[in-house]
C-alpha cells in the first residue's frame, strides 16, 4: 500500500457520485485499505448543522455570499477536525466534494467570481489541496434525465437548469485551470464501467 493522499470527487447534481463514492469504499476495503470516506458540506457535528442551514428550502432569502461563507465555515471545522489529522497519519482521504464545488456552484452558478472563492477556499483550507479530483463529467440536462428530476427539498438542487448549467460550465474552467489534478470520467457510463475506470485512475496515479 502507498501513502496517504487527498481524493476529491466532484461533479453536478444526478452525475452518480454517491453511488461511485459508496462502491469506490467497498472497493479500499477488499483490497485492505483503510480510507477514510467524508462528504461536504458535512464530515462533523458542527458542520452537519451549518449543512442543514444551508440546504434548508425555508431560507431562501439566503444572500450568495452567506451561502459562499457558509460552505466555507463547514470545510473550515472539516479539515481542522478530521481532514488535516488524517493527512497527517499518512490515511487516504476521500472527499465527495470539496473547494472545486464552492468554484462552480458560488463561483460561477451564482457570480461570486474566481477571486472571491480563491480568498475563501484559501482562509477555510490552510493550505490543503486535493491530490487527485475525480471529475464525473455528465451534463446537467441529462444528469437530471437519468435521476428522474431536481430534488424539491433541496435548495441548490432545485435552482433551476440555467444553475446547473453555470455550475456544469464551471467545473469545465476547473479543468482547464487544473489539468494535473483534475481527472475528467465519463459518467454517462454504467455504474461497473465508471468504477473500473476510477480504479484504474488510482492505481495509474499510484494511490493504490
Ligand atoms: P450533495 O448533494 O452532493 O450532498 O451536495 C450538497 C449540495 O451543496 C449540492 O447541491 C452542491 C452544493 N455545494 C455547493 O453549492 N458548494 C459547495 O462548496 C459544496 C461543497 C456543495
């Protein structure tokens, strides 16, 4: 087994990460490898609660840079409760989401623009970056197709198909900005062929 590393997934709303996240644990655990697997916003109690703040269709008034400062206070108790010990420990970190999701949905979805995200990201991240991105790369019109429709209880996924548009168009800036990082799967693929094909990116990458 090689040493720890920082693995983000990302991708827009119905794009399979929770399934790809859920299979890619299954697949550390038959081969002995003990990853620890985080979700954000999310991954502690404190950030559970700002996650229910945010998400929460009733606060729908919410200004875009509270949501931007918001996303960014959760991955702030994230790394400095979980993710920079584990780092530290040499553990394999796996993350659905991360910075590249605050780029597209704040960045770009709501017109935050790249130096204000930058600034956030910085101040939340003392300086940890993801090692690999594993971009699951689904347009948004045909992410929304195969999930049977936006989520009516959530209020980001219930933005609207121009959102998720932006949201799609800004992980496209991501990849361009961050070539060496940031892995593009097609994920209008079958669940099995996504997986072998993320599997197959680890072990090129020397993860695993
Ligand atoms: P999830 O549906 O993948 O659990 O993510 C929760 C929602 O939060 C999803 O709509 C994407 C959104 N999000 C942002 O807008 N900015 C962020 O920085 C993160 C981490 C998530």
């Amino acid at each position: 087994m090689k040493k720890g590393a920082f693995i983000t997934i990302e991708g827009c709303e119905g794009v399979g990460k929770s399934t790809q996240t859920a299979m890619l644990k299954d697949y550390f655990e038959s081969i002995g490898c003990d990853a620890m697997f985080l979700r954000e916003p999310g991954g502690t109690e404190i950030s559970e609660k700002i996650r229910s703040v945010i998400l929460d269709t009733s606060n729908e008034g919410m200004s875009g840079i509270c949501e931007a400062l918001l996303y960014s206070a959760a991955r702030a108790q994230l790394i400095e409760e979980v993710i920079a010990p584990a780092l530290l420990q040499g553990r394999i970190v796996v993350c659905d989401r991360f910075t590249d999701s605050t780029f597209a949905y704040q960045g770009c979805a709501r017109e935050l623009g790249e130096e204000v995200i930058t600034r956030l990201n910085d101040i939340a991240c003392c300086g940890i970056t993801p090692d690999i991105t594993i971009f699951l790369d689904l347009e948004p019109e045909a992410a929304f197709r195969r999930k049977g429709g936006a989520d009516a209880d959530d209020r980001l996924e219930s933005a609207g198909i121009d959102f998720h548009r932006r949201v799609y168009d800004g992980y496209l800036k991501c990849a361009a900005a961050y070539p060496d990082r940031f892995k593009r799967i097609d994920a209008s693929f079958d669940a099995d062929t996504i997986h072998n094909s993320i599997v197959k990116l680890l072990k090129t990458a020397g993860v695993v």
